[in-house]
C-alpha cells in the first residue's frame, strides 16, 4: 500500500514493546525453551518462537501441560520470569533505529505516544530503562496483564488511546506480530507492521493480512508515515 493511502495526520502512536522498540524475542525465547526442555517439552528455538511470538505464555496454558504432563503453576512461572529478566537485564538491546524514531515521534506529536505491551509490567518497564527509552513513555506504559483481555483483543491499546485522550481512529499502533496487529485493528487504529528479516520475525505479507496498512523494514521509516 503506498503511504499516501494512509491518513495524514495521528493524534497519538501507540508502540508494542518487544521486538518493536526492544530485540528481547530472541533473548526471551531462548530461555523459555530452555524451561519447557527443562520439564519435559523438547523444542527447537524456531518452533518456541512459532508458537509464542505475540503471546503471552500463559495463553497456551492448556498445550504447555499437555506437552509436559505437569501443571503451570505459578512457581514455575516466577521462575521463568526471574531467569527471563536475569538474561534480559544482561544482554538487551534497542530495536535498531527504535531510540531515533521514538524521540523524532515523540517530538512531532508532543509527546502523545504510549507503549501498549502484551507482557507484564515489570518486564516492559525493566526493558524500556535498560536501552534508554523510559523518559520517553514515562507515566505511559500499558500491560496487557492487567487488562481484562490481553492481545489480540484491544483492551491495551483502548486503554493507552484514552489515557492520551485520542481517538483510537486518529491513533498509529506499530506492531512485529499477527497477534498485535489484530489486537490494533480490532482497536480501530491504523497499524504499521514491522518485519525486518523473514528470520525470527513474522513475514511481510502475514502482518498485512491481519491488517497492516503498511508494513516496515527499518524503524527509521516510521516518522515520515505521520503525513
């Protein structure tokens, strides 16, 4: 779709956080996989990322228990997210050109943007200080955990749209995943899809057809798809 298909102005941007602003889907992958080998589910990097990429893990509660034979407990989960955060906090870096597009979004509009994420806070906040972008969305970070519903339905964008006082409709959601997109769609937002590499990321043509109305390779395309 060419960019002059897209509405010119927005009233706010709604970022996702991983794999959007963070490189974390790799980091975060490879240490659930680990977790599941750990109790009793083989899988390869590639297949964790199939089935988990734009999900939170508690979403396949039923298909982790079945290939485990165990229950999902919440230990096992604090566990999880401690060994996450560990590696997180040790090897996290920005999406490339994420930090110079959101400082040139956040100065175009004021300030009226928002980080809407499918994960939990802790994770989201703790990501955002470690690459340099807390001040930007400072007092504007939405957990889809402490929402009714999470991705793909659209409580966390809803939620971020009204804080900022925006019409969603007049809001820029940019998400790396089927699941996120359809979750800004059903918002009513105008979502750009971010697909760097066929590798590890969902592909161009998977984002559109859950609705992307354009799809991006490098982050620092994003400011001029404000008009």
């Amino acid at each position: 779709m060419p960019h002059s298909s897209l509405r010119p102005a927005y009233e706010a941007v709604l970022f996702d956080c991983d794999g959007v602003l963070v490189d974390s889907e790799a980091i975060t992958h490879r240490v659930l996989r680990d977790r599941l080998e750990a109790s009793g589910w083989k899988l390869s990097a590639e297949e964790c990322m199939a089935i988990f990429l734009g999900k939170a893990v508690r979403s396949e509660v039923a298909r982790i228990e079945a290939e485990t034979g165990q229950p999902l407990t919440d230990a096992w989960m604090a566990d999880f997210y401690a060994r996450r955060n560990d590696a997180l906090q040790a090897e996290l870096g920005p999406i490339p050109g994420a930090l110079d597009a959101v400082r040139a979004v956040h100065a175009r509009l004021g300030g009226r943007i928002a980080c809407a994420s499918g994960a939990d806070r802790f994770k989201v906040e703790l990501q955002l200080a470690k690459v340099g972008l807390t001040p930007f969305f400072q007092g504007r970070v939405f957990s889809g955990h402490e929402m009714p519903r999470t991705k793909p339905a659209p409580d966390v964008y809803l939620a971020a749209a009204a804080a900022l006082g925006a019409d969603p409709a007049r809001c820029l959601v940019v998400e790396d995943s089927v699941t996120g997109v359809q979750a800004g769609v059903a918002a009513g937002a105008t979502v750009i899809g971010y697909s760097p590499s066929p590798v590890g990321h969902w592909a161009v043509q998977d984002l559109r057809a859950a609705g992307a109305a354009h799809v991006i390779a490098h982050m620092s395309e994003l400011p001029a798809l404000l008009g």
